[in-house]
C-alpha cells in the first residue's frame, strides 16, 4: 500500500525532466529570436572554461583578464536583454506550480500542511491504494449536514471525527473510535470522507469493511498495523465471531494502541450492545473506547 508521500516521491523524477524539457524548449525559441544573445552566451561559457584552466594554472594574470571579459560579456548580455524585453529568467528552471513549488504539498490559511491540486492524480491513486476505488464521487465538500434533519448534530459529529482523525484528543483519551448511528444516515459516506481527508493531509490511512479483515492481503494487513489512520466499516458483534476476523481485529487494535494511532470503528449498533456481544479480546477494547454517535448511546 503506497502513501500520497510515497507517490508523489515517485513522481518528483518526472516532474524534474518537465521542468528540464521547458527550460531547453525557453532557451531554443529565445535564442532562434535573437541570435545575438546566443553569441553572447557562447562566448560567456568559453571564457568561463578558459578561466577554469588559469585558475588550475595558477595564472592570476589570465584569471583576471578573463574576469574583465566576462563582465564585459555580462554587461553586453543584460542590455539586449533589455533592449529586446527578454525574459530576464528566459534559461531558469522553473517550478510547474508556483503554489507549492513543486513539493507536492502547501500550509493552507489554517496551518495545516495539505496535497496540493496539481496532485490530483497521485490523490486518486492513494485513495485506490487505500481502499476507496469504489468512492470516487465521495468528496468532503458534499456532505450535507441538513442531510435528514438535526444539522448543529451532524456538524458537531463531523467535527468529532476531524479532531479525532487529526490527533488533537484529550489527555488520556482512547486512540480507539466507535462511531454509531442508525443505518441509512450517511455514517459510511462520512467515514470515507473523513479518510480521504487524512490523506489530503498527507497521512497514510486505510478504509475497508471490517468482514474483509479476513480476504486482506498479509503485507496490507501489516500496513493497517502502522498506518496513521485506519477506518473499519460495517462493525458488529457478529463479524468478529467469523473467519478469524476476531483473532486479525485484536491484533491490528493492540499493535495500533501501542503507537496510539487513531481507529474508527463505524456501526449501526450501540456501543453497549457492542461490548457485551462481541469476541471478548475485542469488547475490552471496545468498553473503554471514545464514543461518537447522533443518538449519544
């Protein structure tokens, strides 16, 4: 499972070779412009590699003549540059986005460190790689919170969610989320939503229907261990009585609480329910685990 940081590491050798290919194509159209300042230019790199010679010579004489030519050279190269409105920067490698030049990643007015959009195409392979191939219209930005009614609730468990997500719990707080609410009340379009912000946020984070513990590649299921935030869809007692899912969920939450990295376990039962019913090495993680829910079970 590949990280947005890990792909867009990738990817800076192509965008180093794009900005290479614009500062050749910048230079070749100037210098077919004005043939002039090709001359000059030529004749600049000639008396710099002349000076390299003297200076292993030790000739100071010939360094220092070579100095004057050279700033004569300069003088000569800024005045048809002048004369002719030339990009000054015409032969300077430039970044292809000036908002996060380049980096993949910009502070946004909050202080946050975002993925810029000129990665778009490395965010949907991240959030491919991170098990939301299937939700690609999911999108923060449409989530209503008028959406059946109570929306001060509905903001208030978003905002739950985001503060979790983000590390900024209380002291002592369970790095453990049980998020419960009635079926059909958008709670899995919230959950997605919620991962994909994570990663816009550039933190590794995995989202998957909890039953599917149990088909999970070994290497994936490795990753869920260490990943900064994991969300388990579809949570219930019964699940994890089957396919070994209990024996896999222990040991992903234990490894996970370790390191206190945030998991959310999203339900459509009570919390209370949860814990009396499910795998006994899950409930007792379940019993102290922090509680966000529309109905406040």
């Amino acid at each position: 499972m590949k990280t947005i940081k890990e792909l867009i590491r990738e990817s800076l050798t192509e965008v180093a070779a794009t900005k290479d290919i614009r500062r050749q194509d910048s230079i070749k159209r100037v210098y077919k412009q004005f043939p002039e300042l090709k001359d000059i230019d030529d004749q600049i790199l000639d008396v710099r590699n002349n000076r390299f010679i003297a200076v292993i010579d030790n000739d100071e004489r010939l360094i220092k003549r070579f100095d004057i030519a050279e700033e004569e050279l300069l003088e000569k190269r800024d005045k048809v540059i002048a004369r002719n409105n030339i990009d000054p920067e015409f032969d300077v490698e430039k970044c292809l986005c000036e908002k996060c030049n380049d980096t993949g990643f910009y502070t946004n007015s909050k202080g946050f460190l975002k993925v810029c959009q000129c990665r778009s195409k490395e965010l949907a392979e991240c959030y491919e790689h991170s098990g939301m191939a299937d939700y690609t219209s999911y999108k923060i930005e449409n989530y209503r919170a008028d959406y059946l009614g109570d929306p001060k609730k509905r903001e208030k468990i978003r905002s739950e969610l985001l503060r979790f997500m983000s590390g900024q719990n209380e002291d002592n707080e369970s790095s453990l989320c049980i998020f419960s609410a009635a079926p059909q009340t958008g709670k899995t379009f919230l959950a997605i939503v919620i991962c994909k912000t994570a990663i816009n946020l550039g933190k590794s984070a995995y989202y998957c229907k909890c039953e599917d513990l149990a088909v999970i590649g070994t290497d994936t299921l490795e990753d869920l261990k260490r990943i900064d935030f994991l969300v388990l869809d579809d949570f219930a007692d019964s699940v994890t009585m089957t396919n070994n899912v209990g024996s896999i969920l222990n040991n992903i939450l234990e490894i996970r609480a370790a390191s206190k990295l945030p998991t959310v376990l999203v339900t459509p039962f009570p919390k209370n329910e949860l814990v009396n019913k499910c795998d006994m090495r899950i409930s007792g993680k379940l019993s102290s685990a922090k509680l966000i829910s529309k109905e406040g079970r």
